[in-house]
C-alpha cells in the first residue's frame, strides 16, 4: 500500500488533556482554511453515580467557536475500551461528519454477542457516517487526510495521518511507555507488532500524537514525539526487537494488566458511534456482563 503521504502540511493543533481517563484530544486545523476535525473526543462519566456530563467536549466546542472555525469531521481512532466518545453530542452542536474503521462491524458483532444486544443494534457500521478502509483519503477544508489500518490492540484500529502528523491512536505510547495492550477480545500481539512497524516505516521526521499518556515514572504529561524517536528508544519495540520478542513480552505483560475500569460502559456506548443506549422503554441504560470479559 502506498500512502499519500505530504509532509510539507502543517495542521495547526490544540491538544487537550483529560485528566479522568490520561486521554489527549485533538483539533486539528487546516492551515490554509478556518476547517478543522476533533480527534478521540471525551464525553466524562460518573459511572458510581451513573451520570454522564459534556464539560469536556463543551470546552472543544467553545474552543471552535471561539476560533470561529467549521468542524468538517469527528474522528475515532477506535472503539475505545477507557473513555466514552462524545462525538454525537459535538455533532449536535456543530455538525461535521463521524468516521471510524470499516472493521467497526467486527467489533460491534464480538461485543454485540457480550453484552447479549438484541437484533435492534445493528451491526453494520451504520451509527457512523463513515467508514474508512485502509488508505482512504479525506479532506479538512483543503488539507489532505488518509487512514492507514493498523489492528493488533483492537480489530478497528486506524492511524490518520493529516499533513506532518499521525494520530496513533492507541496504537503506540510515547517512548517510555511502549504499546498498548492487544489481550482484549479481538487483539492480536502479532498484529500489533506489525502494525507498529508500519506506523515507523512514516518518514522519519514524522510528529507521532498519543491518544493517551500516562507519565511513566512521575514525568509530566506528554503526547507529541517522532518516528525516529521511537525507533530509538520506545522500550517495547525500539532498538530493532523483533516480532518474537515483542509478541512474547506483550502476552506476559497483558496477563498482570487488570480491565481499564470503565471498559463496560466505553464499549457499549462507543460501538454506538458514542450513543448510549435504551431499555425498552427509550431510557439511557447500560448493561454488566458477568464473567464475559
């Protein structure tokens, strides 16, 4: 696969942190126009309480607003198992269109059998309004964008790579805190491995943006590094380690990782497209599946 790569476009961005979930969304500007896509929005959860709340994605609307710029798309890099997506409420709000991997339709059939969802849930991609296949180009305002399939840590995992930038996903961590895991229910250590490759086959001088950072050994929070970087000096696959060792390493280490705490509602409400869904009756309600995960 030959990608489009353009390394001259500098997207002007604006990373923002959540402290609850360690998550860094973006928005990412066309430099030559006042358009702009979100990237791995956050919609906050209370889940003792059962209460959902917007003051993160309200901040990322007031900042649009403010900046007076036109939101084209809201990007998921993939269903994530440790935040909730708040893409259709900022659509309400603004607009744009929501993407994901085409392989969202093997993630909605694997967890639509987990949590027992009935024929109602269609699992056929359709809560979003696109669904990118590897190599897909889209446009933010005049600037470029292009996804590129990298499975292993989920089965719908997609890198977007928009000018100079590369939104990883969780695909990657920073240099010194590796990968992510691959144990989950379509995972594949394997796959991750060469999907990570293909992700440091980008040139070089690549900017490689973290979906999530979570400050190794008491550093302060970060999200932005290179390919060559990584190469160099990520601890899980840097310094040339090969596939076996990598696939050895990340199957021990997920074996002593514990479930990401808000796993349940993330996946029920992200294979949604960020809707949460209904009992029978219209109201907002999630389910717990016992010994299932």
């Amino acid at each position: 696969m030959s990608y489009p790569i353009n390394k001259s476009v500098k997207p002007d961005l604006s990373a923002h942190f959540d402290e609850a979930t360690n998550t860094i969304t973006y928005i990412v500007k066309d430099p030559d126009s006042n358009h702009c896509a979100i990237i791995d929005s956050v919609m906050d959860i209370d889940y003792a309480a059962g209460r959902i709340t917007y003051d993160a994605a309200d901040k990322l609307i007031e900042e649009i607003k403010d900046r007076g710029l036109i939101l084209d798309w809201i990007i998921e890099t993939h269903v994530h198992a440790d935040h909730l997506s708040a893409a259709p409420y900022i659509q309400g709000k603004l607009g744009g269109k929501i993407g994901v991997g085409e392989k969202i339709m093997v993630v909605q059939e694997t967890f639509g059998k987990v949590f027992n969802e009935g024929t109602e849930f269609q699992r056929d991609g359709s809560q979003f309004d696109a669904l990118f296949k590897d190599g897909d180009t889209y446009l933010i305002g005049t600037m470029q964008a292009f996804a590129m399939y990298t499975p292993g840590h989920t089965p719908a995992c997609m890198v977007h790579v928009i000018g100079d930038a590369a939104f990883v996903g969780d695909t990657l961590f920073m240099p010194d805190g590796g990968s992510a895991r691959a144990d989950f229910l379509g995972g594949d250590a394997g796959e991750l491995y060469e999907s990570i490759m293909k992700v440091l086959s980008l040139p070089d001088e690549m900017r490689l943006l973290m979906c999530h950072d979570y400050g190794p050994n008491g550093r302060a929070i970060q999200w932005e590094t290179t390919v060559a970087e990584q190469k160099a000096n990520n601890i899980h696959v840097g310094h040339g380690k090969t596939r076996e060792e990598f696939i050895k390493f990340r199957t021990a280490r997920d074996a002593q990782l514990s479930m990401p705490k808000l796993i349940i509602p993330s996946l029920q409400v992200n294979m949604r497209g960020g809707e949460v869904p209904t009992d029978k009756d219209g109201n907002p309600m999630l389910k717990t599946p016992i010994n299932r995960l």
